[in-house]
C-alpha cells in the first residue's frame, strides 16, 4: 500500500541457541519508520540494535513476531525473493570500511560492480548514476581513487554511495561514524540527511554517537530487546527569528499496555520489584511501591459494618 510505513515490526522476537545457553536478543520489539524517515536507534551493547538490523536487511529471520520492509514480509521471504530484496529494497552501510569497499578497485568501479552484480539498474543509466551518486554525496574528486587513497570520511561517504546504487527505499547504516572523528562524523552525517532529504530514502541508523541526533527528528532506544523510549525533535523559529530546536522524551507503550521506565527515573526514586499506581483525571502517578504508608490520597478502603 501507498501510505504504509517502509519498516514495520511488531512483537519482534530473535532467540539464539549458543553452547546451550538460550539467548533472547529481541523480546517483542516493536518499531515503525514512515516511508522518507531517517530515524536513529540507540542503545547499550547487547540490547538487540544489530540483531536487528540484521533482520531487515534479510540476513537473518527472525524467531517469531511480524517484520515488514519496504512491502516485502521478512517473516515469509524465501530463496528468490529474498535475494531479490537485498538487491532492490535495501542498501547497508558497515562501521568497517574495510566491509563496504573492495579494496582493488576505484570508487566509481565499487559502484559499478554493484550494478553489474545485481543488474538493477539499465546499462545505459550506470555510469551516470554512479557520478550523480558521488557528486551529491560531495566525493566526485575521488571517484578514480581506490580506498587507501581515501581519507576515512571519503571512505563512508562513497560507502553511502555503493549502498545507494540500485536506488533502494531503505538505507541501513550500522555505526556508519564509528571509526571518524567527530568534524568527519558531522560530514558524513549531514551528507546522509542530505540523501534521506532530497532523494526520499527511508533511512535507519544504528549509533552510539550522539551527534547523530543533530540530524534526525527521532531517536528510538532499544533496552532488553525492545523500544523502550523515543525522543522526537522539532525546530520552530522563536519570537527574535531564531531558529530553536527542542526535544522531548517519551516512554514507548506497546500493544499490551507494557512501557520500560527510563534507568534514571528508576534510581532516582528507588523503584524496584513493584511500584504503586493511581489514574488522576490526566495522567497516571507511579510511586515506589515499598513505601511503609500510602499516600494520604490513597488510603486503603477499610471494610465496615452496619450494626443492628
């Protein structure tokens, strides 16, 4: 359909068997990205962002749940089809440079190796596409240069380049400035906004760099195998004309009604095993629950009898 979101997950379930050992790397995880997004997925190691992105870009099924990309069920993709959307629907970016380019051959012959693999794009629109590609990514200059004549910058930015070729509707980027320091991670990332802005790629990336949050209008955290926060961005021009970028936090509620409390709002007050709620006229009140007395507004009901 026209209007769905690019990425749809809902109740995401990965479990691993390793030595014996069950491991659940995702735990009912649900996530949506609108078509032409670019949204940002944080978390701590272990909480499920790789695993993940494995999924949606096919490498990997998962245990249980419903994973939509770009039209295509992940959950029911077999043999041909699968092949066809890693070719057509998504393109990925590494953290490892080393994982995006062949080390042999120039930037403009990584692009078109791509094409003649995959055989998306007609002959006679490749080599144009491969200049427009790394024109709007701002790395023309290098297009005859073989990666270790690339600084790590150029490098990622013609990476974006390769992953963009087939003209995809989904980018994914694992950790795409985790080797750059932070003036080349801020390139990188403007020149991603700038592609996700002007040619309409919906575009997730996994980070632990908090610059990335300059340049996305929302960033999903993964704790325990599912969304557990998103803080949505929004810019306005203030009273004296200038531009101000505020941000707000917001606990995820997912379709059983489950939310995860923010780590430091549950050591600040000491939350732990079980908390007290009360529904006030517009909002609900969570206190610790190994309070001694309750509140004076929530006095227990005591039982009375009539007398004769």
């Amino acid at each position: 359909m026209a209007d769905e979101p690019d990425i749809v997950c809902e109740a995401l379930v990965r479990i691993y068997t390793a030595q014996g050992v069950e491991v659940q790397a995702l735990q009912g995880l649900d996530l949506t990205v609108g078509r032409g997004e670019m949204v940002a997925l944080v978390g701590a190691s272990g909480s499920g962002k790789s695993t993940l992105l494995n999924i949606l870009s096919g490498s990997d099924t998962p245990s249980a749940g419903r994973a939509r990309v770009a039209g295509h069920d992940l959950v029911a993709m077999r043999g041909r089809e699968r092949l066809d959307y890693r070719r057509r629907c998504v393109g990925f970016v590494w953290q490892q440079s080393g994982r995006n380019l062949l080390p042999y051959l120039t930037a403009r012959e990584n692009i078109a190796m791509v094409h003649a693999v995959a055989g998306v794009i007609p002959r006679g629109r490749r080599a144009q596409r491969a200049d427009d590609l790394l024109a709007a990514l701002g790395v023309a200059e290098v297009a005859d240069r073989r990666p270790a004549h690339m600084s790590g910058g150029q490098k990622q930015r013609v990476a974006i380049a390769v992953a963009l070729a087939n003209e995809p509707a989904v980018l994914l980027a694992d950790e795409p400035t985790g080797e750059l320091d932070e003036a080349t991670s801020a390139d990188v990332l403007a020149a991603m906004e700038s592609v996700n802005r002007d040619h309409a790629v919906t575009t997730l990336i996994v980070t632990h760099d908090a610059a990335v949050a300059e340049h996305v209008d929302r960033t999903v955290r993964i704790r325990d195998g599912r969304t557990a926060t998103e803080t949505l961005r929004t810019t306005h021009t203030d009273d004296e004309g200038r531009r101000v970028r505020t941000a707000a936090e917001y606990a995820v509620l997912d379709r059983a009604g489950r939310m995860q409390l923010p780590a430091d709002y549950v050591q600040a007050l000491e939350l732990r095993d079980r908390v007290r709620l009360s529904l006030q006229p517009d909002r609900i009140e969570v206190r610790p629950g190994h309070a001694a007395v309750p509140p004076a507004d929530e006095a227990p009901d005591t039982d009375t009898e009539g007398e004769s």
